[in-house]
C-alpha cells in the first residue's frame, strides 16, 4: 500500500469505517493485503479507525497505522518460519535416530514445507478474524469530498 489513500466509505460505526478503495499496483507489494477483502467488483475494502466527521458516501484519505505493521509482519513471517525450522528439526531428529531408511533429510523437508502451507491457510483465517475485530491497520487522515459535494 502507498502511504496514502483514497476510498470511499461504505459502512460507519461508532469508532471505525469500512472504505473501498481502488486497485492500484501498489497493492501487490502491501504488506497489508492480507487484511483487505476484495468485492465482486475487484475492490478492495478495509476497516480504518477514523476519528473526522466523516459519513457514509464521504471520500476519504487513509494511511497505514505503523504500530501494527510489526505484528502483522510477525504473525505473517515469523510463525511460518519457526515452524518449518521446528518442524525440520524435530522430524529429521525422530527419522535420523529411529525410523530412518535412507532419507530422512528429504522426509523432514517436505513434513516441514507441509505445515508451512497449512499454517498459511490457517493465519490467512487469523487475520480475517483479527482484522474485523481488534487490529486495525489504518486509520482516516481527512475527507477529501464530502457527498453532497459529489452530487453537485
């Protein structure tokens, strides 16, 4: 994602807003991404705090929140990592010193390279979850037109 944005707002509630934003090439390279959910139309729409008068119908100007960008990175990075590297380890221990008949370097790789994929799918789920719920990763800067003006 670029530093900034501009969607426009689909859904408000008491502290947060759904945006729609517009496909950009930046949205390959966001480390965010997983946290956005496309429409039928290939939109993206994302949760942002906003703490302006904006309303439903508002275009708006959003940034990423750089305090949640380290955990997301850690939850997205650093599990799948450390659980190819136990996975590798544990395995090729068990198949070296017990049951090994030959590849038990192979053996471990593909166990591990396994429950890569299956955490994968499964911190996909996790952070659906937390993004609905309790980890914003944006929040509104300013409106950029207000609705009215739109209709004008």
């Amino acid at each position: 994602m670029q530093d900034k944005e501009i969607g426009l707002i689909l859904e408000k509630d008491k502290e947060s807003v759904t945006v729609e934003l517009f496909r950009s090439d930046a949205c390959d390279r966001c480390a965010a991404r997983v946290l956005c959910k496309s429409t039928e139309t290939g939109k993206r729409v994302v949760k942002a705090i906003s703490e302006t008068e904006a309303n439903i119908g508002d275009a708006v100007e959003i940034e990423q929140i750089g305090k949640n960008v380290l955990k997301i990175s850690l939850l997205q990075y650093g599990i799948p990592l450390a659980l190819f590297i136990i996975t590798t380890i544990s395995f090729y221990s068990l198949l070296k010193t017990r049951l090994s008949h030959g590849m038990p370097e192979l053996i471990a790789f593909l166990s591990a390279t396994a429950v890569v994929i299956i955490s994968g799918f499964l911190i996909r789920v996790i952070f659906r979850k937390i993004s609905r719920e309790s980890l914003p990763m944006f929040k509104v800067i300013k409106v950029v037109q207000k609705a009215q003006e739109k209709e004008k």
